[in-house]
C-alpha cells in the first residue's frame, strides 16, 4: 500500500504549525531511549499471552480500541463482539488482564514506523501497515475506535483499516477541537466517521472538512460516567503537559503555589492532579505533600468542591460534574479560553493573588452549580446505547457498501 509521507507523519506538521518543533527536534532522541529500554522484552511477553489468551476468540466481530477509557462506551455491545484494546503503556494492563477485554501494545508497528520517520523511507512504513492490516485481518476486526489522529501510529492504523473497508471512527478527545484546531492543526481529518462533544464542534468540523454529514454524530462528552455526589470539599488543582510546554513550568508552578497557600489561610484542603504527561521532581517543593494518588479524575472530582486550573479538558470534566471552576488566565495560549464558548461555565481570573483568593473564597462556600449550554458541552444520558447503536451502523454500512 502507498501512504503519503505528510499524511502519515501529521504529528510533525502539527507541532511546526503552532511553532512547536517538538517531534522534528525531539523524537530521535526519544526512539533511541526507548530503543534501549528493557521494557520492551516486557512487551514481547505479555504479547505472547496476549496471542494465547485470544485464541478461540476470533471468529467473534472484533472492535479495536485505541483509547481505553472510550472501553466504557462499548460495554453494551453484544455478546457476539470482542474488544481489542491497543496502546504503547503498560500502566493500564493490571486493569484488564483478567477481564474479558484483550489488550496489547504496539509491537513491531511502531519500530518500522520509527525508522521511516528517521530516515523518511516510506518502505518501512508501508511494511508497518502491511502487520496492521494482517492483524485486522487475523482477528476479523470490523471497526477501529481512537481518540486522536495526531500521532502518527494513529493515522497509520486509520488509512490501514479503511484501505480494507473498515470503519475507523474518531471521538473528540480534547477541547482543541474547534474551528482553530480543524482548521490550522487538521485533527482528526483521516477518519470517515467523526463524534463529537457538541452541535458546536460537530458544525466546525463539518465547515472544514468535506465529510458525509450523516456519519458526524453529536454523542456527548465521553468519560464523565459517573456523577458527582457532591460531597467533596477541598480545592483541586489541575497539573500541566510540561514535556512540551517546558518553559511555562516554573510559571505554571508558582499559580499552584498561590493556590495552596489561599488554602492554607482558609484552613480549606488541598490536592494537586499531575497531568499524566507530568514528571514529579524536586522543583514541586510544598506542592509534593499534596499529590494526588488517584488514577482516575472522577475519585479526585468526587473529593472536591471547586477545581483550578489553565486550559484542560479535566476542567470540562469538573463542569459535566457540577463543580465550580476557577481559570486562571495567565498567558497567551490560555487568554484562548476567553473566546472558546465551551469554557462559558468557568469563573476567569487574571493571574493575581487577590482575584484568585476573591474567586476560590467566594465559590469554595457556594451552593450554586455551574450552568452549561449544551450547544457547546453536551452531557448526554443516553451515551452508552448511542455509541453503541453508532457504531453498529457503521460497521454494517461498510459491509454493505464492499
């Protein structure tokens, strides 16, 4: 199969468009660290039981999930369907190795594709979509669910499927998904089928990409499926991406710190989130007393009663939850959540010790909750049978087209 460099390696055009050139100044580095890591002996074994475990297994319609969190959608579906779910961490193995959900890693994939990527020799990407396909292949997979099409493996599993005919489906994943990102980054663009959080982003996509209307679906926000007790009464504080956005860290840190120490005048308690791409080190200082030990959002949600924090989708999160959020405007890049409408529930403050302090006071004591426009935040009840029923339908649809 042919696939075009640019369209495959779109993660590399992404961070050169927003003046990022993260992968094309980075990523040699990071192939030849994880070249050397053991852990991919590690990944070879629990591959091997993943190959013995799915044995008897593949006569069932196979759905292929990128993201794990978006398992919890597909819960429903009939019996007669097995999930594969596919990611490069073994964090998340301890959680599913004894359910009935087959899960593995990237394998050879993403080696072959390393090597393209360095080298800009597409034979070896090629050879990267040949095992995708023949993995689909092997274990009759009929769809691909993934939450992005930004890194290249991504895009590389997405032209593999639909070059067979089947369906991949692209979920909103993050608030950058508006007329901005779909026009300047081109996220999710590869996918025939696109589901999104809203009317709102649902209208930009279609504005910027000729796809079938009838195959964009407006499914709600996707991980709240839990609700809110209420019952929490400490302050969160939302951690950043500080991989790529290294020179905001210290920055970053010291709202933190004004936050922790509005707590500690207030006698209100306090817990700091790591973003999951965050590395704690010895430049936390107090903040490291207070680290989360959560792995999932909603246990951190569940014992708060007001949520800080710059842009983030866990703000979004806290809002479908019913908490108060304050967002601390600080910079150039969050100045963007005051015209983003999906951030109309959030109380803004500029980055001072008296605006923050008024804001967490007044709201930390509040009964009232914030007030979402569904237009742009939808909450939908119904998620679960809808994703279901959604991807049905694709998966019968390509059958009657081929």
């Amino acid at each position: 199969m042919d696939i075009e460099f640019d369209n495959l390696f779109q993660d590399s055009l992404i961070f050169s468009s927003v003046g990022r050139n993260y992968y094309s100044e980075v990523y040699p580095g990071v192939v030849k660290e994880r070249d050397g890591k053991r852990s991919g002996y590690i990944k070879k074994i629990l591959n091997l039981t993943f190959e013995v475990k799915s044995r008897g297994r593949r006569k069932k319609t196979g759905v292929l999930i990128l993201e794990p969190m978006f398992e919890r959608l597909f819960r429903d579906l009939d019996p007669s369907y097995q999930i594969y779910l596919l990611h490069d961490s073994g964090k998340f193995y301890r959680d599913y190795k004894k359910s009935d959900y087959i899960q593995f890693f990237y394998r050879d994939w993403q080696k072959a594709i390393d090597k393209s990527f360095l080298s800009h020799d597409m034979s070896y990407a090629n050879k990267a979509a040949e095992s995708v396909q023949a993995y689909i292949r092997k274990n009759n997979i009929k769809a691909v669910v993934m939450g992005n099409d930004k890194r290249f493996i991504e895009r590389l599993i997405v032209i593999s499927a639909q070059q067979m005919g089947i369906p991949a489906v692209i979920i909103q994943h993050g608030i950058y998904s508006d007329e901005y990102s779909f026009g300047k980054l081109l996220t999710a663009n590869t996918a025939d089928y696109f589901w999104s959080w809203s009317e709102y982003t649902r209208e930009c996509y279609l504005k910027r990409f000729n796809k079938n209307p009838d195959r964009v679906k407006v499914i709600g926000y996707p991980f709240k499926m839990l609700e809110h007790t209420g019952s929490g009464k400490s302050v969160l504080f939302i951690g950043n991406q500080y991989k790529v956005n290294k020179g905001e860290k210290e920055e970053h840190l010291k709202i933190a710190d004004t936050v922790l120490k509005i707590c500690k005048e207030q006698n209100i308690d306090f817990i700091y989130r790591p973003h999951p791409g965050e590395t704690i080190d010895g430049s936390y200082g107090d903040l490291s007393e207070h680290i989360s030990c959560h792995v999932d959002l909603i246990d951190d949600l569940s014992e708060s009663k007001l949520v800080v924090g710059d842009i983030s989708t866990a703000l979004v999160e806290a809002g479908l939850c019913g908490l108060n959020v304050v967002q601390v405007i600080w910079n150039d890049n969050s100045r963007n959540a005051l015209t983003n409408p999906i951030y109309d529930f959030t109380k803004k403050v500029s980055n001072d010790y008296d605006e923050i302090k008024n804001a967490i006071t007044e709201l930390i004591f509040s009964d009232e909750r914030p007030q979402l426009n569904e237009y742009y935040l939808y909450n939908n009840p119904d998620i679960m049978s809808d994703a279901v029923k959604y991807l049905t339908d694709a998966i019968h649809e390509n059958r009657q087209d081929r």
